[in-house]
C-alpha cells in the first residue's frame, strides 16, 4: 500500500522533469544545516552537481573512507510543502 493516495503520487511523478536542479550554494547551505558542516569538510569528496534527480529532491557523489557514497538531499520546502496540501486537501 503506497505511503500517499495515488492522485497525489501521479502529482508528485509527473514533476520529476519539470524540477530545476538546487542551487550549488543551496546544497551547502542544506548539508551544513543537516549535519552540522560544509561538504568538503565532511566527505573526503563531494560532487557539487547532482548526477540524479530522485524524488523530492536530487542525490550526489561523495566518498568518505574511502566508500563511495549518494548524497541524497531534499528540495527545500517540500516537506512543509506536502504537508500543507495534504492539510488542505485531506
């Protein structure tokens, strides 16, 4: 059984293409509020442009001892976003 009412994934699938990627400035700014510091400063490497969009949000490349990592980071506002509709719509 899916998570939310079909209308609202058919909703959520159909704006997989339509999401610009996040702004490289953004995505620091969001794993610096996530874990506490800058990429750089947490992974050994970290890829500043997203190799996949994924839902809600996009993933990158990371290494950290030396494990090759998907950082999957959550478009800001979503979550605020979707709860506000379903809220409203529910």
């Amino acid at each position: 059984m899916p998570f939310l009412p079909q209308e609202y994934l058919s909703e959520i699938t159909k704006s997989f293409n339509s999401i610009s990627p996040i702004n490289k400035a953004l995505i620091r700014k969001l794993i610096k509020q996530a874990l506490g510091d800058y990429p750089q400063n947490v992974f050994d490497t970290f890829d500043n442009d997203a190799f996949a969009a994924v839902s809600l949000g996009q993933v990158h490349k990371a290494t950290y001892n030396e494990q090759a990592l998907a950082v999957k980071v959550q478009c800001p506002g979503i979550a605020k976003s979707i709860a506000t509709r379903l809220v409203r719509e529910g």
